[in-house]
C-alpha cells in the first residue's frame, strides 16, 4: 500500500518575523505544497526566509471545494502544510473543514506549534489563567453581543476574544453596560509588534484610555474578561443574580422568599445578601 502524505498545521508569527520556530520553518522547506489562508501576505513570509515551496490559497471561501484536492494530494503521498495569516491555523481561521474531512480518511494530521494571539495576550495579561475559554469574535449586533456578553456573567473563567479596530469602541461601551462595573479588562493591543500594548482596569476606563490617544484604536486587539468575583456565601451565581435583578422591584423579605423557594435555599442568609445589595 502506498504511503500517504501528512497534513501538517503549522504556526507562523502573529507580528514580529522571528517568531517561527526551526521546526516551523523545516516543515514549510520541506513539504511538497503550502495551503496558505492570502498567498500574498504568507508569500512575504515565505520570501523572507527564502522558501520557495509550491503555494495554494485555502480560505474560507474555498476550503469546502478545495479540501477534497487536497486530501487527494495527500493520498498520493505529497505532504502539504497548513498556514493562515498570522499565528495558528484553525484559531478563529480556516482549517477546521479540512482537518475534520482528513481525521475522518485516516489520514495523518501533525501539528507544529508556534505562536497564537491568544495565549501571547493571556500570559501577560495578569488575569488568572488556571481556567480561560476562547470565544473567538462577539457578534456584530447589538442584542447578539449583548446576549454573549451576559452568557458570561457569572463565569469563573477568564473569557478572551478577538475584536476588530472598528468595533473595539462599540464592545467596550457594551461591556461597561452588560457586565459588573467592577469586573477587570485587559485589552492587548498589536502583540509582538512595534507598536505592542496592554490596559488593564474596568471597561469604563479602557474607554477613556482609548480617548487619551484616538491612535489606540488602530491595530488588531485581543479583550479578556477576568472571571466574575466570587461571593463567600456559598449562594450559587444564579440565585445570586435573580436577586440582584429582584432587589429594587420589591421589599428585601419578599425578593429572598422568591429565591429561597425557587432554589431550595435559606430564607435568611439570602435576606442578608439583600441588605449587602442595597448598600453597594
């Protein structure tokens, strides 16, 4: 039986050229095709480091029509590298339909990992990072970004996403809207790039640093939100929330006996935590 060939996804930089690993750079001279997400952005890339393999564009475009010419190279034995423009393949990028389409033939997928946007901003961001989840990007919408947004209220996870020069504003605004006033943000601005910068503080005075300098809102960003506090009550996040939302409609006695009832929880204890809510 002939052998086949692999499908190696491989990591490039997300700014600074030198951000690509030896091995990154042996994958893409040696493979038979490239499948890069713009050849013309990888083909600067690819020149820098003088590797003159064989490019195709993959993108999201195309990849449902294009993955099956390449799970037939692959077959043939040619081993082809997967790259998008910036960082890791497949992280908010294209890629998925094809790896899935290879795992499902059998067919050997290897990874070659570098960097991504994602845990550059994470590491340094100084929110926790024993537990985080990656949204990718919020919805356009107002309503779809606000409904992601309150998906996440009471998450003990930091949450990171990817968001657009455009919108950077718009999210902000909508964060300090949807979420606690004193839940902590940190926006990364242009990692590894000359031009590379973090804020950290609530959503409302992100918004004031970016009125500081109108050139903060160029570049591309990474937004993390720090997980919700915890309260010491043991009360779970839900109830504690329905009270929240109950509190200023009606006297403290008759909010916690809807709660208590609705979870089968103490009367009492959710009482007190009305008192702490009217004087916050």
């Amino acid at each position: 039986m002939a052998k086949t060939g692999q499908l190696f996804i491989v990591a490039t930089p997300i700014g600074n050229l030198s951000d690509i690993t030896h091995r990154a750079i042996e994958v893409l001279n040696t493979v038979d095709i490239i499948a890069a997400e713009d050849t013309r952005h990888s083909g600067r890339l690819l020149q820098h480091y003088g590797i003159n393999t064989r490019l195709i564009a993959l993108h999201e475009h195309n990849e449902t029509q294009k993955k099956a010419w390449v799970i037939e190279q692959l077959k043939t034995g040619l081993d082809i590298a997967l790259i998008s423009d910036a960082g890791t393949p497949l992280i908010s990028d294209p890629g998925f339909p094809l790896v899935n389409s290879c795992r499902e033939s059998g067919l050997v997928v290897t990874p070659v990992p570098g960097a991504c946007a994602v845990v550059a901003a994470l590491c340094a961001s100084g929110l926790p990072t024993d537990a985080f989840q990656f949204c990718g990007f919020l919805p356009v919408k107002t309503l779809a970004k606000e409904n992601a947004l309150n998906a996440i209220q009471d998450t003990r996870k930091t949450s990171i996403f990817y968001e657009a020069p455009r919108r950077i504003r718009d999210t902000l605004a909508t964060i300090a809207r949807c979420l606690q006033a004193e839940r902590q943000i940190v926006v990364a601005k242009e990692l590894t790039k000359s031009f590379e910068q973090f804020f950290k503080g609530t959503a409302q005075q992100a918004l004031q640093w970016l009125d500081e300098e109108p050139q903060r809102e160029k570049g591309e960003f990474v937004l993390l939100i720090g997980p919700a506090e915890q309260n010491d009550s043991g009360i779970p996040p839900e109830a504690v929330k329905l009270l929240s939302s109950l509190t200023p409609l009606m006297p403290g006695k008759k909010a916690a006996a809807l709660v208590a009832e609705h979870y089968q929880l103490k009367k009492n204890e959710l009482y007190k935590l009305t008192l702490d809510l009217k004087s916050d």
